[in-house]
C-alpha cells in the first residue's frame, strides 16, 4: 500500500483553467479573466544596483561580492496573473497561490478511472475494484 502512495504523490500537480470568473476592480462586478502565469521580467542593465555591481567589477581583483549557495527551497511560490477579458478595461492583478512543483495551465481535467487489479493468495484469485 506504502508504494501505491508514493506513485500517487508523484503525479499529483496543480492545474488551473484558463479563464476564471472573477471580481474585477475597475469594472466593479464579476468578469471573465483571463489566467497566465506571471514570468519576471529581463533585468535591466541601467539599474543603479547593476551599474554599481559592474563598476566593481571591472578591472583586476576578481570576484568582489559574495555569490549566494545555499539554496534551501526546492520550489518557487506561483504567482496567476488576472486580466479581464472586457474589451474597455483590461485591468490586471496578481494572485500568488501556495507552492508546487508542477504546475499546469488549463491542462486536461482528472477523471475517475475505475483500475480493476488481480490479487492471487495462496490458489485463490480474486478481482478488486480501486476507485483512483
């Protein structure tokens, strides 16, 4: 039963549709949003932080701040990315949701499937029915 548990833990992932119902601020009523998934964006190279790190860095000397190892988390938070589909608003809002490790957008829905399994003890065989 132990390995049947483990097999279930490993398949499970997040899946969320495509488009939600949802409160939208600007129109002030429920809309239809649509959902992706929120991406960072390209560092820029004109930040005051990277100007400075550059400066640093440049000429003799090597490395000259700490670069981080010791990552301790295995996953990043999800961050769903709203934006309402009403052709006069197109208002946009994030909603972090928990952490996974895998996520799927408006992937195929879970079906019950009925998994029939052969169990044979000591000359008897016998047929179970697993609802998954």
């Amino acid at each position: 039963m132990l390995q049947r548990r483990e097999a279930l833990t490993i398949v499970s992932l997040v899946n969320v549709p495509k488009t939600r119902r949802t409160y939208c601020k600007k129109c002030k009523k429920h809309q239809t949003h649509k959902v992706t998934q929120y991406k960072k964006g390209k560092d820029s190279l004109y930040a005051q932080g990277k100007r400075r790190y550059d400066r640093k860095q440049s000429g003799y000397g090597g490395q000259t701040k700490p670069i981080f190892r010791k990552k301790a988390k295995t996953t990043k938070k999800i961050v769903l990315r709203l934006e309402c589909v009403e052709p006069n608003c197109r208002q946009k809002r994030m909603v972090p949701i928990k952490r996974c490790k895998h996520f799927e957008l408006g992937g195929d829905k879970k079906r019950k499937v009925n998994i029939l399994v052969l169990l044979s003890f000591e000359s008897q065989q016998t047929w179970l029915l697993l609802k998954a």
